[in-house]
C-alpha cells in the first residue's frame, strides 16, 4: 500500500513546489542602453487554493518601496503583484509573471515602464 501511494504522490510533488518563505534576487532592465537593477526581497506567508499572500520590498538605486504581495500559482506557474503601499513607488504596481523551478523563481516583471527579467531564489 505505501508503494501505491508514493506512485500517486510522486506526480504531484513534481508538478508544483511550495512559494512559502522568503525569496530573493535581481529582476534587470535597461534605460538608454544601460543595464539597471532591482533588487527584489519577498515573503510569501501562505498559499491557499492557488492564492499567495505576503510582503515585498523593491531596492532601485537605494530608494525602498514596501508593499503587500498578492498572487496566483498553478503548478510551476506563477503571476505575483506587490501593491507598493511606501516608499518613492507608493501607488503603483510591480508584477512578476513565470514559473518556480525548484528553489528558482524565473520569469519577466514590469514596474511602471520598465520590463525586464527576474531571477529571484529561496532565501531560507
């Protein structure tokens, strides 16, 4: 019976991995032929049906933004917003849309006209 059942569980681990924690890393842009950065820091609180809920902070040039981080996961897809609620992007949106790649997360963000690609990685 255990056989049968790690079958069945299998599949599934290997589908979708846990967001829960803290992630960080660089998400790249350019603005006149020069190559920017922001560092991005999140923490994912809780996953449920689908829904991720956390906090986040941006790091452009050493000014901060704060805000509250929202999503969705299905499978290795993911989409998060953080919603920036302080600092010098107070207002506006950041959104992150790619897939989690075992403790990567990979994919393309934008930030008022800037896009780019993210690379973040699990922190603990």
């Amino acid at each position: 019976m255990n056989r049968f059942a790690w079958l069945l569980c299998t599949p599934m681990m290997a589908c979708a991995g846990s967001v829960v924690g803290e992630w960080e890393g660089d998400c790249k842009y350019t603005v006149g032929g020069n190559l920017l950065t922001y560092e991005v820091a999140i923490e994912v609180d809780d996953v449920k049906k689908g829904d991720i809920n956390g906090t986040a902070q941006v790091i452009a040039v050493e000014a901060v933004s704060k805000g509250v981080l929202d999503g969705q996961q299905d499978g290795k897809d993911l989409t998060l917003e953080i919603e920036f609620t302080d600092g010098v992007n107070e207002g506006e949106v950041f959104e992150l849309v790619g897939e989690v790649d075992g403790r990567e997360i990979l994919g393309d963000f934008s930030l008022g006209g800037h896009t780019g690609d993210c690379e973040l990685e699990r922190d603990n």
